[in-house]
C-alpha cells in the first residue's frame, strides 16, 4: 500500500489541519513567536538540505529527512530534544528509508561537526557535543513519535510525470526548486503531494509565461483554487524568508528558544514525549 498515497499512513495519519499546524506554532509561545517558530524551520531546513548534499545524498533523502523533522516537531516543543541532535538523526533515518544505504554515524557526526564550525557558526558558539549513541537513541524517540509511520510521498514523482505534458525542461527546473524551498514551511504537512507538485508547476509556468502549460491548467478537473491555496502559503513562505536576516536573527531565536532538561552528554531519557492518538 505504500505506493498508493490515498491508502498510505502519509494520508491516513499525517496531513494535519491549519489548526493543529497553528496550535504547534504557538506551543512555545512564551519564548518564541509564531514567526520564531517558522523560522526556526527555515534555518533546520537549509541545516537538514546542508547535511545531506555534503554527504552526496539524493534530494528525496533529504526531503524525507526534512519531512519527519517538521512532524516530530508538530507533536512537541523543542525543548523535548534538542533540534542539532534530531535533523542528523532525520537525515540518519531517511537515508535507510529511501534505501541509498545508511550513514555511517561517525561521518554524518564529524559532517555536523564541520558544518557547524564553518557554514553555521553563527547559529552555535560551542562544538557539536553529540555522539553516536545519541543519534542511536534519538532515533528511537523519533520512530516513537512518528509511530513507525516512515513512508513519505512527495511531490517529485507527480511533478515529473504532470511536466510530461508541458512540454520544455524550464517550466519543470523551476517547479522542481519551488517544491525544494517549498519544504521550509507547512504544505508538505497540510496538503497531498500532488497539490504541492500542481502549485509549483502553475507558479512556474506563471513564471516563464508558459501558455501551453496555462492551457494544460485551464484544462484540469481540480479545482483552481486548491492549487492557489497552496501557492499562496508558498509565497508566504518566499516573503518571509526574503525579509529573514538568517545570520543575524538566528542566534536570538536560539538563545530564546526551550531547551531541553537533560545534559548532552547523558541519556535523552528525560525528554522522552508520548505520542498523540490523533493528528487532526
């Protein structure tokens, strides 16, 4: 069943209403605004996409890794685990997922390392204190709150197979990076994969003033306005990024940010969340 998305726990259990997107925004609320949070998702974002290219992962890896740091973010506050800990541990677990064969943990930690002392240094002072045994354990926790529930759909496959009929590789090289950026903000939690796949391809073929691809749209059973619902939160997503100073503003986010109760160095045991029954 998991190549049919309309019977996958991707349907069944994980698009999450706007409200329950919104109630998880505001979670932290003493600390951190709403617009905190989505930026905070920015930045792990562009920190998830960092680790997996330097590790010469493909772009479904990453985007599954980015997927399931945003849905065990949606159960529960920040301060459950810290986020530096569980985007390596999302990028450890979708790798195996996607089947391109596990990270060894070791390089993906010394890769953290790296990353952080130069790419993202402003984001972090300190050295990545995290060791193997910790990716080991958050993943448990992760598997825990996301019930097992591993197989993404995303929008890659229709978007490719809907392009087909388009005709010229501009309109698609551009839908293909709407749907990359379209992973630092909600859709992917609220909406089918194939929405976000038919959104990015009308914003690109908007975009290259495409009237083969218009006249392909006009000719669609879907509604119009589900596909511009979905392209109004990624312009959203557009103008909030452009406005967001991410060296600058980063680091107080941070520091404001719930921390987690347990030391680094010992168990996560402390953090542990139980998962909700419902999602929606």
């Amino acid at each position: 069943m998991a190549g049919n998305f309309w019977m996958s726990s991707h349907y069944g259990q994980w698009i999450i209403s706007e409200e329950r997107v919104l109630e998880a925004q505001q979670r932290d609320s003493k600390s951190l605004s709403v617009d905190d949070v989505k930026k905070l998702h920015i930045f792990f974002a562009n920190f998830i996409q960092a680790l997996g290219e330097t590790n010469k992962l493909r772009q479904q890896v990453i985007a599954t890794a980015t997927v399931y740091f945003k849905r065990f973010y949606i159960l529960t506050s920040f301060k459950s685990i810290d986020p530096f800990l569980m985007a390596p541990t999302c990028i450890f677990l979708a790798s195996k997922v996607e089947e391109c064969g596990a990270i060894p943990i070791q390089r993906l930690i010394t890769v953290c390392s790296s990353l952080i002392k130069s790419r993202f240094c402003f984001a972090m002072t300190s050295d990545f204190i995290y060791r193997p045994q910790h990716v080991l354990e958050c993943e448990f926790y992760l598997l825990e709150m996301m019930d097992c529930c591993l197989i993404v759909h995303q929008p890659y496959r229709p978007l490719t197979l809907y392009a087909e009929n388009l005709g010229g590789p501009e309109v698609l090289n551009t839908a293909w990076h709407i749907v990359n950026d379209s992973l630092r903000c909600d859709v992917i939690l609220t909406h089918p994969p194939h929405m976000i796949a038919l959104s990015a391809l009308h914003m690109s073929a908007v975009i290259h003033n495409n009237e083969n691809a218009m006249k392909w749209f006009s000719d669609l059973t879907i509604s119009m306005d589900k596909i511009t619902e979905v392209s109004e939160k990624i312009i959203q997503l557009y103008e909030m990024w452009r406005g967001f100073d991410e060296k600058k503003e980063t680091p107080s986010i941070l520091f404001r940010m719930p921390r987690p109760r347990s030391s680094h160095s010992g168990s996560l045991s402390g953090s542990r969340c139980s998962t909700p029954s419902t999602m929606r």
